[in-house]
C-alpha cells in the first residue's frame, strides 16, 4: 500500500479532510519524472507525450509556479488550461517518505500527475471538478488555503457531509 494512503487512512477517523481523501480519492501509480519548465523542476508522469510535455512546458512559463505555494500553482494551471485538473490531497517528499504533507497538483486530463511546486514521491488525493473548483474559488481563498486540506472556513467538507 502506498504510504501516503496508509497514513491518511489512519487519521480519516479524527479529521474530515483526511476522512474525504479516504472516501473519494485515487493513489497516483504512475512512474514519474522530472523535467524543466520556465527556470524550474516539475514532476510528471513519465508517460507525457511530446505534445503534453510541451503543453505543460507552455503552461509553466505562462503561470510561473513558486515554491511552497501548492495550492495556488495548481489553481494557476487549472485556471490556464481545463485539461489540467485541479487535484487535492496528500503528498510525501522522494527524501522523506514517512512524512505526509497536504499538498494541491494537477492531473492532466485527469490521468498524468504535474506536479510544479516540490519533489514528491507519493501523491494520494481527489480530483476535484471544475465546477467544485469554481464554486470555491468563489467563495475562498483557495489560493492559499486550498478547498479541501488548508481550508480555513470548512463549508465544502461541511456541505458533502464532512464535519465534526
């Protein structure tokens, strides 16, 4: 079992994010890669096509992703391009895979991890819709806060049934 799935699914029974993770999220399983964008490092899977990998390359250089801001990059990439989903959940680092961080990425047509922000190992999160991610956009700041793990006001969790 991956570990970040392991680690989330022992805190689902004290925490609604995690809990909501359990409930509807996919471990990523894909082999990845690194590859440059626009002065930086981006993980992806490995099986980008030519075309794709250009895709995200353009994507990067227009959005400009910085470190430790997740969420922000990935509604960034969400907002450049609608093939790039806006994913939430939880992330190892490749140096540390016993740690388990909230972390935000997108999923290339819902499929291939891109992954702009750090150098994670282990991706468990849910893919969440374009409208889900309109709707919060709207009402947060999910550029900092994310919609489901850093959410400061806790209403989408609240509004699926998540609250404790």
């Amino acid at each position: 079992m991956n570990s970040v799935k392991q680690r989330v699914e022992g805190l689902s029974d004290i925490s609604p994010p995690h809990e909501y993770v359990t409930d509807h999220g996919i471990v990523i399983e894909s082999d990845l890669k690194r590859i440059s964008g626009a002065g930086s490092q981006i993980t992806v899977s490995a099986d980008m096509t030519p075309g794709e990998q250009t895709l995200i390359e353009d994507a990067v250089q227009v959005t400009q992703p910085s470190g430790k801001e997740c969420f922000s990059n990935a509604l960034n990439l969400w907002s450049y391009n609608h093939r790039l989903k806006y994913t939430e959940g939880y992330a190892s680092p490749s140096f540390r895979p016993d740690i388990v961080l909230e972390h935000a990425w997108v999923m290339l047509d819902g499929d291939k991890i891109v992954d702009p922000t750090a150098e994670f190992e282990h991706h468990y999160g849910v893919v969440l819709s374009s409208q889900e991610v309109l709707e919060q956009s709207a009402k947060l700041n999910i550029k900092s806060n994310g919609i489901i793990c850093r959410q400061r006001n806790n209403d989408f969790l609240a509004e699926q049934g998540y609250e404790r």
